[in-house]
C-alpha cells in the first residue's frame, strides 16, 4: 500500500496500520513502507478471500483507509 502527502516534515511522513486488529493475525503491515506479507500460510478450508482495511495517517493527524483484497 502507498500513500504520499505533500507536506514537508513530520506532517508529510505518513505511517501505516490495519484498521482492525483481526488482520494482525495472519499478515503483517509494515508500518514505514506499507508493505504487506504473510504471518502464517493461508488455509483455504477456513477462507477462500481475505479483504484488510489500512489506514494511511500523516504527522498532522489526517488520515484515508484503503481496501486490500
């Protein structure tokens, strides 16, 4: 995930995280890049899709959720 800001500074580095604590159990966000990558394999016997909410927030405290599936 990718999000920019242009402000300059602190209010310009945005940091990442999973709107609900659920997803911290099968992958992990990488809070500084917002890259994505498996806790655990996937079982497809208990879902066969997973959709995560990531939140994007910038130092002045704005933020946007994007949808992962």
């Amino acid at each position: 995930v990718t999000a920019t800001d242009t402000d300059e500074g602190f209010n310009g580095h945005v940091k990442y995280s999973f709107k609900k604590e659920t997803d911290m159990a099968i992958f992990h966000l990488d809070s500084e890049n917002g890259a994505i990558s498996l806790l655990q394999s996937l079982d497809f016997e208990e879902g066969d899709a997973y959709e995560l909410e990531v939140q994007g927030r910038d130092g002045g405290g704005l933020f946007d959720t994007a949808k992962v599936s």
